[in-house]
C-alpha cells in the first residue's frame, strides 16, 4: 500500500499520481517550448520573406513605372529588368518543383531516381522555363528581331535560369536563410544578364553573345554535375527528394 522504504513515505496511490502529474508538466513544457520555437522560426521566415519580398517589390514597381512612362534608362537596361526577369523565371521553377515534387510517389527514394530529379530540377526545368520565357519575349517585345537573335535571346534566357537555381541548389545546403539563397541565385543570374543587356545595347556581334551566354549554361552544369555526384557520397536520397519536396524550407 505505501511506497517502498527510503523513496518516500506517502502511499503508493499517492505517489503515482505524483509522477504522472510530473509527467504531465513535463509534457506541457515540452509543448510550449515546440510552440515557442514554432513561433520564433516563424517570425524568422517573415524576417526572411520581407527581406526577399521588400526590395523585389521596389524593384517590380520601379521597372514597371519606367516602362508604363516609356523611359528607357540604364539603371533600368542594367539593374531593374535582369533582377525582375531573373525573380520571375527563379520563382517560376520553384514553384513548379514545390508541386511536382510533393506529387511523386514516396517509394522512388532509390538513389538514381533522386539523381534524375535532380538533372530536372537543375537542368531540365529551368531550361524549359528560361527558353519559354525567352521565346514569349521575342514574340511580343521584339517581334522584329532577326533569327539569330532571337536565337541568342532563347538560349541567354535558358542558360540564366539555369545557372539561378544551380546557385540556390549550391549555397542551399550552406545556410538555413532563405533570403541569403535567392538573393545569391538572382545576383549571379542578374549580373549575368546584365552584362548580356550591354552587349546588346552596345551593338556587339550575335555570335559573340551567344559564345558569352554559353558562360552561365557551362557553369550550371558543372554545379549540376557536382550536386549529383554529392548525392551518392554525402547526401541520402530521401534527404534531397526532402530538399526538393520543401524548397522553401
């Protein structure tokens, strides 16, 4: 009836309740640290998004300001068109590999089907986006440029989305911050593009643009090249389909 010798003197019963109400505390501070931790890294997601959302923003409205009262400036040419293009084209096969990749069957965890995930998210995808993008460009901005141009304007298109979201897959694993990886994905992308805009404001020859726009097609697939071959050395499968599943996390 009552407890044993040297634990403590109240009976059995007693002493029981006693622990479970000790458990239950300990449950129900658990449950506050997860809701307090919940809400601290929600609040850091916010911090993130305004610091994404804020200047893209400013961006957006500046550049569609600029184009609605037909001035063409160069803070336009060089900064404002490449970071909007770039946030739109990025932003697009994200949102695509958000869906599609939740959509796959959880049994395809095997590792050559998360190495053919990976050739589509960081090859295969932005290249569809990038020359879409591309081709919608040509067709209804510049409705009377000459096939080799519009030929060069595909493959820039193509090859700076590729190399945005192979810079968001590599810093990816290098910091929990999402601003830092988008803004590190549309730096690289926005330079490229802009130097691509000088060549053609500056009338350089269509061969010599697209030879440059091979620049970021060469560095996307070598930084493709690598994620894949990390996978089978460092990375377990379920853990990149993971990273693809959430690629916002």
């Amino acid at each position: 009836m009552f407890a044993r010798r040297g634990t403590s003197c109240l009976p059995a019963g007693i002493t029981r309740k006693h622990e479970a109400e000790k458990r239950n505390l300990k449950g129900a501070a658990l449950l506050l640290r997860r809701v307090a931790v919940r809400a601290r890294l929600t609040k850091q997601m916010k911090r993130e998004v305004a610091l994404v959302g804020v200047p893209l923003a400013v961006i957006t409205l500046a550049h569609v300001g600029l184009i609605a009262a037909g001035i063409r400036s160069p803070l336009s040419v060089l900064v404002l068109a490449p970071i909007f293009e770039e946030t739109f084209k990025l932003a697009m096969v994200l949102a695509i590999l958000l869906v599609t990749s939740n959509s796959r069957p959880a049994h395809k965890d095997s590792l050559r089907a998360v190495r053919r995930l990976l050739v589509y998210g960081l090859l295969i995808l932005p290249a569809f986006i990038g020359a879409a993008f591309g081709a919608y460009e040509a067709i209804t901005v510049y409705p009377g440029q000459a096939y080799a141009v519009r030929l060069s304007r595909l493959i820039g298109h193509a090859a700076l989305a590729m190399a945005a979201v192979a810079v968001y897959a590599w810093v990816w694993p290098r910091t929990r911050r999402l601003a830092a990886r988008i803004w590190a994905a549309l730096g690289v992308g926005a330079v490229l593009h802009g130097l691509s805009n000088v060549m053609a404001v500056t009338g350089m020859a269509v061969f010599y643009q697209i030879a440059y726009e091979l620049l970021p097609l060469v560095m996307a697939c070598i930084l493709a090249a690598r994620l894949v071959d990390q996978v089978g050395k460092s990375l377990l499968p379920e853990e990149v389909r993971r990273r693809f599943a959430h690629p916002f996390s």
